[in-house]
C-alpha cells in the first residue's frame, strides 16, 4: 500500500517512521518532508498553507491512505477535499477542526459538554474587558480565538496586565492580526501532560501520555517555544485516571462532535492540567503533538499505528487494541541559536551516523534539508533526538550521549528534559 503523509516535521518523521515500519506499506511519500524523512520516504514539494497545491499533490499521488500532520492543512479543509475526491484521509475535517482552530468554540463546546475546564468569559471589545475581568482573581490567563503558532496564550500576574494583553489581541498589536474575541481565563495550578487519543467518530482509542517542555530554558523559564523536549513513561498516568479521562474527556468529547454533527476522526490531542480539583482540559489540538509523537511512536508496538488508523478511517477503532513498550522514551530537541525568535539556516550537522549507532536512540528530523548530500539545518527546531531504555533515567543518558556527537553551528538544547519525572523517581527512593 501507498502513504502520503503531509507535513515535514519531527513529528511527521516520525509518523513516517512508524507507517514505514509496517509490512503493509510499500511507499511512503511524504510532502514537503525533510532531510531526515528522505531517507525513508520520497518526498515532493508543496507550499503547506495552499490548499490547491495540497489537493494536487494528493491527487497526483492516488495513496491508498493520507496522513495530515499540522493543524494548517487541517483548518483549510484538506481532509473534507480529499474525502470529496473518494480518497481516504486520516484526520478532522474543517469543522471537526474547530476545536483547536478557534478557542471560543472549544471552550464553548466543552461547557456544553460538561468537560471539566478552567473558569473563562469571552470579550469581543475592549470596552466589555474591565466588567468581565471583576469576576476574575489574578492571575489571569488571555487567550487568542485563533491559531496562533504557540503565541496566543499570555499568562498575566495582574488584571490589568490581562486587560492591556486582551486589547493588543483586539487590536492586532500583539499577533499581527486583530482577534475578534479574547478569552479570559481562570488560572489552574498543577502538572500538565498531553494526552492523545485515537477517534474514528465514535470510538475512542488512548495513546500512552506524554508530557512536553514548552519554555526555551532550563528549569521552564524563557519564552515559549514549539516545544524543546517530551518524554513518555507509564508513570505519567495510572491505569484508572486514563479510564477516567476516556470516560469524562474523551468518550464524552467525541460523542459530543457527533451529535452535533461534526464527527471527529484523526488525533484529539488532550491537554491536560492535572490540578488538586482533578484533570482540567486547558486545550484540544486535533493532530498529533510535536515533540510528543516523537516521545510516543517509539514505544508503540511495529504496525500497530498504520493498523489503526485505517480502523479509524473504517470506523471500527473498537476493534483494536494497541501494544506499548513499558520502557520510556525522553525526546530532546536540538534548536537553532536565536529560536524561537528568527535563526539563520543551511549550517551543516554532523555527528547523526554516530549518534544514531548510541543504544536506543532514533534521530527524527524537524527542520533540516539536504544540499549537496549535506545534512544541513532549514528551521528552529532541528532535530528530535529519542531515546528508549529500561529507566527513564538511561533514556536520558543515551538521548544526551548522542547529542553530544551532534554538531551544528549554534546548536542549542535543554540538558533537563524529564526533570520533573526525575526528580520525583528520586524522591521515592
Ligand atoms: P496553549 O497554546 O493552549 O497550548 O497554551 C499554552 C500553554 O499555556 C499551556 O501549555 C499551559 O502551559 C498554559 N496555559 C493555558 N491555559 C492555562 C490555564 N488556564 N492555566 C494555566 N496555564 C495555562
Ligand atoms: N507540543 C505541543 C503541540 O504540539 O501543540
């Protein structure tokens, strides 16, 4: 069988790796890919914000499966033109979409749901901000409506610090473009993890949990980024609160698109607050979660991905059951000096080769290109390097081993991924 996977990547690289790994697939393409995913897949060019150019290269290809990584292709209506077109697709239509791609909806959508969430009210003018903000206790946190690139959420000590941040979302001062609307939102204290979930409509399938690492610097402090590290471990979630998510989260999430008519099938990516009055949903994303899918994939059993989500697509994700690896995995991400602000490209990488021979490692790419049979960087965040091993503290031992044989010009990384787990191991010793 044929896989497009759409996107380019370290999650999508390691998509790509996980489909590639099925005896089912003959070819995966990849569009646009990288320099890493052209080693397992072919890749083709495409401007992933052009919806027109996304159905011409699906069209072009026939797969016999696609798969839509980023949230772009998603909000442009990819999966409903490419349904249109009788073509199997793995993820959310436009409107299933919604739910990361506007966060008045998602709110909105869990309070009609009776999800548990944080306390919000929505403001669509300054003059509305300072009444609703009298209801609120700082700190406050200010929300865009749309899609904003990891830019449109500001945590802010003061009302009126969320009152001036609320206006410059109004006015476009603070993202480029004006929002509509604002979210005010209550402040929840706790440990955060994001949680995935299969869906094909109805079912719900649950992924193991992970947990990211959103700040630039050590320790979480710096501005927000992308994300600069993951980790997955059994320890994240026990057994009976995963079942209690897929039965007050998940399950209800899911049954809710439905009966609005909106069926959701893909990835609903929960993020969580795990606070002292219980799960908190701070966010749905409707795809898979960068540097997460890294952290992830590795722990899952070979084929088992490609299986299910064709189940998915089927509609018949009750059907199957998928198999973890009970090692964890840390992934650590190598970053551009300068990110998440601007960083120059096209700095040659050296070292994978002999990184990747380190125990358990697996090197996904994120932005890097090949010139000249060069690896060379072409983003902010380069590499994903993951480990798997028998303690999460040996994951991290082999991931930073092998990035100690990584070189690029500027190359940057966090040296205290999985801290919090580390810490806490520690103290029950
Ligand atoms: P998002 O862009 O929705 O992923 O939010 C970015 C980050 O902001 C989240 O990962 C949380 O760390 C933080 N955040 C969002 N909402 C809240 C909240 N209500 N309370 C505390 N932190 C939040
Ligand atoms: N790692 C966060 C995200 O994918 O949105």
């Amino acid at each position: 069988m044929k896989v497009l996977v759409i996107g380019g990547g370290g999650r999508e690289h390691a998509l790509v790796w996980a489909i590639a790994r099925s005896p089912r697939v003959q070819e995966v393409v990849c569009a646009p890919g990288n320099g890493g995913i052209a080693a397992l897949a072919r890749c083709v060019p495409v401007n992933q914000k052009d919806l027109d150019d996304l159905v011409r290269v699906a069209a072009a290809e026939q797969p016999d499966l696609t798969i839509v990584g980023p949230e772009v292709p998603l909000s442009l209506g990819l999966v409903d033109e490419l349904t249109r077109r009788g073509m199997r697709v793995f993820g959310p239509t436009q409107r299933a979409a919604m739910l990361e791609t506007s966060k008045v909806f998602a709110k909105e959508f869990m309070q009609r749901h009776h999800l548990p969430t944080a306390g919000y009210a929505i403001c669509q003018s300054a003059q509305e901000l300072p009444g609703a903000l009298a209801h609120f206790h700082a700190p406050i946190v200010v929300k865009a409506d749309g899609l904003a690139a990891g830019k449109g959420v500001v945590i802010c000590e003061s009302k009126q610090k969320a009152e001036k941040v609320a206006k410059q979302m109004l006015t476009g001062e603070l993202l480029g473009e004006a929002q509509h609307r604002v979210i005010l939102e209550e402040f929840l204290a706790g440990e955060e993890i994001s949680w995935l979930v299969l869906a094909d409509g109805t079912h719900v399938l649950p992924l193991v949990a992970a947990q990211d690492h959103k700040r630039i610097g050590e320790g979480d402090t710096g501005l927000n980024t992308g994300g600069m590290g993951a980790y997955s471990t059994d320890t994240l979630l026990a057994p009976e609160m995963r079942d209690w998510l897929v039965h007050h989260i998940a399950q209800p999430a899911i049954d809710g698109m439905a009966a609005e008519g909106t069926p959701f099938l893909g990835v609903l990516y929960c993020g969580l607050m795990m606070t002292a009055r219980g799960p908190m949903l701070l966010e749905f994303n409707t795809r898979f979660g960068d540097p997460e899918t890294e952290a992830i994939l590795p722990r899952l059993q070979d084929g088992a991905l490609l299986e299910a989500m064709e189940a998915a697509v089927d509609g018949r994700l009750d059907q199957v059951g998928l198999l973890w690896r009970s090692e964890p995995a840390v992934t650590v991400i190598a970053a551009s000096r300068g990110y998440p602000g601007s960083v120059q490209t096209g700095h040659e990488i050296t070292g994978l080769d002999l990184a990747a021979q380190e125990t358990g490692v697996t090197i996904f790419h994120a932005g890097t290109a090949l010139s000249d049979d060069k690896v060379v960087t072409s983003g902010g965040r380069v590499l994903a390097v993951t480990a798997v091993a028998e303690t999460l503290q040996s994951a991290c031992d082999h991931a930073y081993t092998a990035l100690g044989k990584i070189h690029f010009d500027g190359m940057y990384y966090r040296r205290d991924i999985a801290h919090r787990a580390l810490k806490k191991g520690k103290e029950k010793e």
